[in-house]
C-alpha cells in the first residue's frame, strides 16, 4: 500500500517538473449554414403504392409505380436543389 502511494506520488511530481507550453493561436474557419424555405410545389407528396404484390401481373404494376414514385421523388430533389444549390 504504501509503496503504491509513493509510485502515485512520484509520478505526479514527474509531471509538474515539466513547463508548460501554451499553443500558439490557429485560425480556425467555420463554415456558416443557412436556412433556405423550400417552395410548396417541391414538398408534393408522391404517391406510393401499397401492398405486396400477389402476382406476376400486380408485380409488374407495383414496379412500373414504385418508377413513378421514385421519379416524383427524384423531380422533388432536383426542384430543392434548384432553389438552395447543390
């Protein structure tokens, strides 16, 4: 024990011996963000479909939707980003 209290001793003396050496000043650069309202006509819901296909046929109607949906989505992106940039 107490030849534990003297190591913690020692190696708390060993780090004060030491000067301290304060940084030299850095510029740092923040970049600033700004809010930008989106239109309304860029917030339009897409419609997507519903449900698990029971059918080749229906599957081949919920993929051509889910196409039409991820185009909507994809016009909604392109409408953003046309009003904040990229």
């Amino acid at each position: 024990m107490r030849s534990s209290l003297i190591l913690c001793a020692a190696v708390l003396a060993a780090g004060c011996t030491q000067p301290v050496r304060p940084c030299a000043p850095q510029v740092v650069e923040i970049e600033r963000v700004e809010r930008v309202p989106v239109p309304a006509e860029c917030l339009q819901p897409c419609a997507e479909p519903a449900g698990v296909p029971g059918t080749n046929g229906e599957l081949l109607e919920a993929y051509a939707a889910r196409g039409e949906a991820l185009a909507c989505y994809r016009a909604r992106v392109e409408c953003v980003e046309a009003v904040t940039g990229p």
